[in-house]
C-alpha cells in the first residue's frame, strides 16, 4: 500500500480494517500510521506530533498493541541528556508490513461493492 502523508492519514474515506483481541483494538490504520510514524522519525513524541495527536494519545496506543501482542511492537528508551528515542523492533515491522497487507486485499475484494455503496453515501456528513 502507498504511503500516506500525516495530513492523508486522517482524510482517508473508504473502509477501514481493525483486528480485535477481546475488547481491544489491537491493530487498525491509526495504529499502524503510528508505527510508521514511529519508524520515520525514531520517537514517539516526534511520530505523535506528524499525526497531530497529544503524547499521551500515543504512548497509549503504543502501550496497547505492547500488551496485544506476543512481543514488544515498539522499543522505547528514556530520556535523559542524551534524549529517549523509539523504534519498531522486528516483531513491530512485521506486524506492520502484514497489516498493510491485509488492507490492500480487504480494499482490494471489495472495490466493486463499495464505489456502489460509496454512491449512496453524501459528500460530508450534514
């Protein structure tokens, strides 16, 4: 799947792909944007702020998919006098590359059924 620009990321319209565990979402696109976000910039705060979300937000989402999952997603370190950082660890990559996977072949079966539906939905919600 193309990349997306942060201002992309958050306009997309069409249908969207979330893997559940229990009542957590444990992957969907913000997630993923977030990882990507993540693995351009190396810090959580750096990939939080590109996305126009708080910090917080972030480390939660980030905290999430680290409990999701069977191993870490995300590595992070703290700050200090040399600064924190963060990276997606093999586990997070994979995670991401297969995401993205599964949401081009979702998008991808269903073209044809959703520009119909598509067409009954207006511009902007009223």
């Amino acid at each position: 799947m193309p990349k997306r620009s942060a201002k992309d990321r958050h306009h997309a319209r069409g249908p969207t792909l979330r893997v559940l565990l229990g009542a957590e979402i444990a992957m969907g696109p913000g997630k993923a944007d977030l990882l990507e976000a993540i693995g351009e910039s190396g810090s959580i705060s750096a990939a939080a702020k590109s996305l126009g979300m708080s910090y917080r937000r972030a480390w939660i989402l980030v905290d999430t998919m680290n409990r999701c999952f069977r191993e870490p997603v995300v590595s992070a370190a703290s700050g200090g006098s040399g600064g924190g950082g963060a990276s997606l660890t093999a586990h997070g990559a994979e995670i991401l590359h297969r995401f993205r996977a599964m949401e081009a072949r979702a998008a991808g079966a269903i073209v044809e059924e959703f520009a119909d539906f598509k067409a009954l939905l207006r511009d902007a919600p009223q």
